[in-house]
C-alpha cells in the first residue's frame, strides 16, 4: 500500500520549483491520510509527530508561488489513469458532477456567499452562509467494485470579483496570478460542464458527464456542444415542468422548431403509456424491471435535438436527458444509475478525510454582511490586498484539492489491494465484506502499519522525507514524562 502511495507522490515532484515545497506537499497529503481527526494543519502535526515549527511551514504552503495548482490537477489526473481501471462505455469515460455547499461563518474568508439550499430534510437551514464547490470524480472500478474518485474541484459561487482583479500596476512577476480567468463570467452550470472539459484536455479521452436536475438547463447542453460535441456527452434528469417541441430537418441539416407541437414531457407518461418497453436491467447490482420510452425533441433555448428517456422504475416516474440522440437508452438509464456514486465520495470527503474543514482568512477581506448575498470587493483599491485575497482563495481551494488526492488514494488502495487492507486490520467489524473495504478501513489500517512499522518507510522515498521533519521519541514511550 505504502508503495502506492510513494509511486503516485514521485510524479509530483516536477511540479514544484523547490525541493523543500514538495517535502512539504508530501506531509500534507500522508496527513490527510493518516490523521485521526480533523483538526487542521494542528492534526497533521500531531499524527505524524512533526516538530512544532513545520506547522508555519505547512501553513505557508498553501500561499506559495513555488508551484500552480494546474500542474497538480493534471498530474493527479493522469495518476489515477495509470493506477485504477477507468469504467469506460462505448469507449466513453464515465464523469459524475456535482456541488457541495459548505457553511463557513467566517466574516474575513473570501469567496463567502448566501446559498439555497433544496433539501426535504427539516433539520436543514433554508440558506447558509458558505462555500459551494464544484467537484468531477471519474467512475472507476475494480473485482466488480464501483467508486467515483474525486479529480477536478474548485469554489463556483462568489469568485468573479477575485478573479477579476486586474491592474496594471502590479509588481514584475504577478501577472500570472491575477490573469483573467475565462471562466469568470459562466454560470455554475457552465462552470461544472467545463471541469468535465478540462478532464477532457488532460486525457484527450471522449467522456459522458453525468448530473443531476440542477444542471438541467440550455446553457449546460450549449457548453458540453462548445467543448467537443464528438468528445462530451452530457446526460441529466429532466424537471417536472419541461416542454419539448417536435422538429424536422431543413435541407442544410439544421433542425426547425414546430412551436404548434408543444409537449409537456412528463404527461407522456400518461398519453403514450402504451407505447412503453419492458426490460430487466442491471440497476444498483441488482436486476430490475423498468419500462422506458424514447423521444428525441427540442428544448429550450438548445438549437439541436435532446434524447429524452421517460423511465417508470418500481413506484417512480422520471425523465433523463442527453445530448447524444444515438445514444441507447438502456445505456442513458445505466449510465445515470452511477449519479449517486459522487454522494458516498462527498461523505468520505468531508466526514472521514476533513477535506472542507479549512479557515484560511485574510485581514483586508471587508467583513461579510448578512444583509447581502455576498461581499463587495469595490472597496479593495490596494494591488497588494488583491493579491492578498487571490493568495487566500488559492489557499482554501489547494485544501480541498489536496483532500481530494487523500480521498482518491485511499479509494484506489480500496480498489485494488482489498485482501492486504483486510490481512493488515486489527479491528473489529460485524460484517466483512473479503471483496469490498471501505476507505475508513483502509485509514485505520495505514495507522495501524505506520505506528508499529515506522522502519519500513526508509523504503520509500517520498515517505522517508517525513523523518526529517519528526520529533526524536518518535512512537517511543517517554519514561522522563511519565
């Protein structure tokens, strides 16, 4: 396992200028693995018995310029392609979006924003006060076993102020860090179909993205057309209240609008309901009856035909949508079936691994008012307090990043070495899976072979780094205390 994890953290070491940078981005990550609570940088410190002084260092990390957070995306991507086997239908790769709102009472954090949030569950508050963050896994699997490991994320509300800032009048060597972004005007929707895009750079791989009725929207399906339409497919569960038009082709291939031909999607399930196939499926591991009919039509203000899969599955009626009108819509029913594999990667995310559990703040930041949707950067006149906040917002979204690669790690070990996880687990647990372990075990087994086979890391030499770093009574039992 631990030889895993020094060969993925090798590939890392091109992206940083300085040797000492990378040491460090090595101790943040077998932190983010081998903590056992989430405390912060405090944590990761305590579990790794680092000397009190890494903590400033660790903490400075996260605003340094010796490396770009580009560069680690790309190469954490293409780790994960070389170390897990991809899911891959009709030699598409299988992409799951979606977003994660996080409440942050923190007056000086920036990117802070009131958000909605749609939720059945009484407990929950109507609107927070936080972050939301836009992550992509990629399907994965291994012995029949299914996850969706995070690869891409990044803060979609709030930012377009910060990424705007722009002056002329910056000192030689910054521009780079406040370069416009192209992003900065999309909409979250848009935003979240162009995380898909830049996967798509990264691997040069054809994709499916898959998302739930949230991103069901026109300028979705506009923005995976301008990525590639021959490299995006995006499918999504269609809104109650959807009306599709029936259409014919012109002689220059483009489709017409019939507007007389209006059709309310989900009465279909009651106008054509004799029309319906049945066929037993693979849902969930399990086989299934469903009935499905298909319907290609227009919608919104796309200009291009949209499948649309009205399915009725047990008690529940519901409708998919893709932008592949050859697309099988057995195969748009599977592939939607993978959705909820990103909820049980958000649980890992933030309960086992910590991964939004940040309070990086800057001092310029104006005080967040809560008779506002989000604060109002007009006040920051100062190139050194933009570039102050860019730094900040850096620093938080390098955070998530890097919790994100804890999450993945420990999935992949999950994956692909479940029998050693389960040889090297001293716990106790009233149902085993042998083929399936959860990535909470996989942690507890990490700790446990680090804390009784300390030795083992000379080994490996990204985890030999850590010794430098350490306390001299590492794990050893202090009479002088006592």
């Amino acid at each position: 396992m631990y030889k895993l994890i020094d060969s993925i953290l090798t590939k890392f070491k091109p992206c940083f200028k300085r040797e000492a940078t990378f040491q460090t981005f090595v101790i943040l990550v077998i932190g983010m693995l081998l903590r056992k609570d989430t405390r912060g940088i405090s944590s990761i410190v305590s579990a790794l018995r680092l000397k009190p002084k890494c903590y400033f260092n660790l903490i400075h990390f996260f605003r340094s310029k010796a490396y770009e957070l580009k560069d680690l995306k790309k190469t954490w991507v293409k780790s994960v392609e070389e170390n897990i086997d991809i899911v891959k239908v009709n030699d598409y790769s299988i992409l799951i979006g979606d977003n994660i709102k996080i409440a942050k009472e923190a007056k000086k954090m920036p990117a802070i924003k009131k958000l909605h949030q749609d939720s059945s569950n009484s407990g929950k508050a109507e609107c927070i006060y936080g972050h939301n963050h836009g992550v992509v896994g990629v399907l994965a699997q291994s012995n029949g076993n299914l996850c969706c490991i995070p690869i891409l994320s990044e803060i979609q509300e709030g930012v377009n102020q910060i990424k705007d800032f722009i002056s002329k009048q910056q000192p030689k060597g910054f521009q780079k860090y406040t370069k416009r972004d192209p992003k900065k005007d999309l909409s979250i929707v848009a935003k979240m179909v162009h995380l898909a895009g830049e996967y798509i750079s990264i691997t040069a791989r054809k994709s499916v993205l898959i998302v739930d009725a949230f991103f069901a929207s026109s300028n979705a399906f506009e923005t995976a057309v301008n990525i590639g339409k021959d490299f995006l497919v995006l499918i999504v569960r269609a809104k109650c209240n959807f009306v599709g038009y029936r259409h014919s082709v012109d002689k220059n291939g483009k489709s017409i609008k019939h507007d007389d031909e209006k059709i309310k999607i989900y009465k279909l399930f009651d106008s054509v309901a004799d029309q319906f196939e049945s066929q037993k499926v693979s849902l969930y591991r399990k086989k299934e009856n469903i009935q499905y009919y298909c319907i290609d039509l227009l919608w919104g203000t796309f200009n291009e035909p949209i499948r649309f899969v009205l399915v009725k599955h047990n008690s529940e009626n519901f409708v998919l949508m893709c932008s592949d009108i050859t697309m099988d819509p057995l195969t748009i029913i599977k592939l939607y079936s993978y959705r909820f594999k990103i909820e049980v990667t958000f649980k890992s995310l933030k309960n086992t691994i910590g991964g939004f559990f940040y309070h990086f703040w800057c001092k310029v930041m104006p005080k967040c008012s809560r008779k506002d949707t989000e604060t109002d950067l007009a006040s920051i006149s100062s190139v050194k307090d933009k570039l102050s906040i860019i730094d900040t917002l850096k620093a938080i979204e390098i955070f998530v990043f890097i919790s994100c690669m804890a999450t993945g790690i420990l999935q992949i070990i999950a994956l692909k070495y479940p029998k050693t996880v389960w040889a090297k687990y001293s716990g106790w647990l009233r149902t085993r899976k042998p083929e399936t372990v959860s990535i909470e075990t996989v942690r507890f087994s990490l700790q446990e072979e680090l804390l009784w086979n300390f030795h083992k890391v000379n080994d490996y030499a990204t985890l030999q780094m850590i010794k430098n770093f350490q306390r001299d009574s590492l794990f050893l039992y202090d009479e002088e205390a006592s």
